[in-house]
C-alpha cells in the first residue's frame, strides 16, 4: 500500500537528518514529499533528492540554480547532506500554490456547474512571468526541458505575493553544446502532454523551441482550464521517442502538418513511422482555430495570435521568448503585473499538510491526497550553502 510505506520512510527521514532548528510541516505533491521549514516568519520549502547519494540529475540541478538568479526562477538556499543516509536535501524559497491546482480549482468549478474562468488579466501576467523566466534561462543557454504546470509555481501572501517561480531543474540542460536526444538520457516516464512534436518524432538536436511549444500548451490550458494534447499514458519507460497517441491527439487539435508549414518535418527520425501510421485526410477538420473556438476564444483576437505562434508546428517558426514578451497582446490593456493576483484576494486553498499519525486505513486514498497536520521538530542536518558545494 503507497501510504503506508510512505509513513516509514516520513520517520526514518526525521530520524536521519539533522541540525536544522525549525518547524517543519510535510506535504505531499505528485508522489515526492516537501518539507515546510519556517523560521524568522519566512517559509522554505525543503526537497529530498531521490535516490542515495549525489546522482547526475541532482549534480545538474545543484549547480544550476546555483548560478540562476531571476525573480520568476525558484531561488535555492541551501543544500543539506544527510550522512547518516547519504541523501540530499535542497531548500527552497516556499511557494504556497503552482498552476497544476490552480488550474484543478477551476476546472473543478466547471463539473460543478459553477465555472468560474480565471481571470484574462492573471492568464497574461503568468503568461508573461513564465516567459521572463524562460527568457532568462534560454539567455544563459539553459533548456528546462520539462515545463509543466506542476513544475510553475506561484507564491502566495508576502513580499513576493503572486509572483511566477519556475521550479524543477532536473530535467535542465545547457544548450551551447551538442545535445543527445531527450529519449536517451532519460528513459523515464514524464508527461507526454507538453511535448513538442520534434522530440515525438525523433529529433536529435532540438533547441529552446522545446520549452515555447511547452509554454504554448500551459497558455491553452490557461485559458480552456483543460490540458490542450492531453492523452492515454503508458506508464512504460522506453528510449523510443515516438508516441502514436500523442501526435494523434496533436493533429486532432491542430491538423496535420501540411508540407509547406514544416518542410523539414520529412528529415525527421521517426517519419517513415508517421507516414506508415497517419493519414493527413483524417485530420482534414482540424484546427487551432475550430478548438479555441468551442472555448470562446476568437480567432482574431490577440490572445489567440500568440497562441498560435507559440504552438507552431515548425521549431524553426516557432516564435522565441524575446519575441513573445514583445507581442502586443501584452500591450493592451490589462497590462502584465508582477502581482498575478493584482491585489485581489487569493481565492486558491492553501497546501494541506501530511499527518504521520493518521490512521492506517489509506490503501484505497488517492495518492495525491493530504491531511493536515500538527507542526513537527526535525533533528539536525549538516548544511552546506549553495554557495560551497
């Protein structure tokens, strides 16, 4: 049962670390545990790197927030190393909400027959934070590479209140050198829903057209409250590139790729397979502007001009970071804030917190499902500043 070995590891975790003088609250988001340290009135939120010792994933994701500084990227503040168990902990500035519930929250409030649409002026200051951040990052060569509204989080009341912070660099890599494709350095299951089609058909050098095509799916979700290329997932790890499923949905939103929109697209890897598996005739209905459409967006508005250029099929038509911050969508009013909440109240619930004495009756819970709990004091840990290691 997923909760109670998980309670285990939540006790034999405390027990191991140490020297970190604080309350501590835990919370569970998509299957990995988060610590909340409070002290001197600031909250951080404390990761666990998975696995033992200092893996590749986590050597690149060290060294490179170490290095980053914007204010729509997560700020690293410590790393902690547990040498009772040779684990490693990140300390992060705490963000109280991230895009994955907030969009949860309103898509709820559709099935309930209360929609309640997030408001134009938020869409376009998160929008125009999420790329600033990846501006930022694309400027210094760095690709995230698994953008997500899981992965794009947004503080909550504070001096920083409704400000953007980019999070999760795992995935990230630096860019001004010769890349192997994605499949073969990480043959793990990630979400196949923001993919750019260049990687689903196989392209072995791909550049920051990844992260726009991502930005484009979280713009669409945004605005429809549903995740636009959103399909079956195989929970399979495979080096094979190609997903059948997911370029079927693609088209079904899209259309297939006519020939003079993505002349490269025959140089692709996997082509003879999507020659062998589609037919554009199928596809002959489909289009960005028939979906928006059936969610009130008007193909001659603003929002969906960028839209369009940020989901183009062709990566190398695809609209960069610092031509989509230019756009004029941004330039009408309501303008960008840095408050993506612009002053009013915050009506997302708060993270719930894990409560290691619940009961033992949770093999059937979802397993994003939280409880509140008590604060907890944590023994020591040995901590090194981000600037030492």
């Amino acid at each position: 049962m997923f909760w109670d070995g998980k309670k285990g590891k939540l006790k034999s975790t405390r027990n191991a670390i140490g020297n970190l003088d604080g309350e501590l609250k835990m919370f569970l988001f998509f299957f990995f545990f988060f610590f909340v340290y409070r002290k001197d009135e600031k909250e951080y939120a404390l990761k666990q790197i998975e696995g033992t010792g200092i893996s590749m994933s986590a050597c690149r994701e060290i060294a490179l927030l170490r290095e980053l500084k914007h204010p729509n990227v997560i700020a690293l503040q410590k790393v902690f190393l547990s040498h009772s168990d040779r684990k490693v902990w990140l300390l992060f500035d705490y963000a109280e909400h991230d895009l994955w519930h907030i969009i949860k929250f309103h898509r709820a409030s559709k099935a309930n027959k209360k929609p309640m649409q997030l408001p134009r002026s938020m869409v376009k200051s998160l929008l125009y934070q999420i790329l600033d951040g990846i501006h930022y990052l694309h400027a210094n060569w760095v690709l995230h590479r698994d953008l997500k509204p899981a992965n794009i989080l947004v503080m909550g009341e504070g001096p920083e209140r409704g400000r953007v912070k980019i999070a999760d660099m795992g995935f990230a890599r630096l860019f001004n050198s010769p890349l192997k494709p994605l499949a073969d350095l990480d043959p793990v299951v990630v979400t196949f829903w923001y993919r750019a089609p260049e990687l689903l058909l196989g392209a072995r050098h791909y550049t920051k057209a990844i992260d726009i095509w991502a930005i484009g799916c979280i713009f669409a979700e945004l605005l429809t409250s549903e995740p636009i290329f959103h399909c079956r997932q195989e929970d399979i790890k495979t080096s094979n590139p190609f997903h059948h499923d997911q370029l079927d949905r693609i088209f079904s939103v899209m259309g297939f790729p006519a020939d003079k929109d993505w002349e490269d697209i025959r140089k692709m890897p996997e082509y003879p397979t999507l020659q062998k598996d589609f037919r554009r005739t199928t596809y002959a209905n489909s289009s960005l502007i028939k979906y928006m459409e059936k969610h009130k967006v008007k193909p001659d508005s603003k929002v969906f001009l960028l839209l369009q250029k940020l989901l183009t099929m062709d990566p190398t038509k695809r609209i960069t970071s610092e031509q989509a911050l230019q756009d004029p969508y941004f330039q009408e009013d309501p303008l960008p804030t840095s408050d993506v909440f612009a002053g009013c109240q915050i009506p997302y619930p708060k993270r719930e917190f894990l409560n290691e004495d619940e009961p033992e009756e949770k093999g059937d819970k979802p397993a994003f499902s939280c409880h509140r709990s008590k604060r907890t004091l944590l023994p020591p840990l040995v901590s090194h500043d981000e600037n030492t290691l």
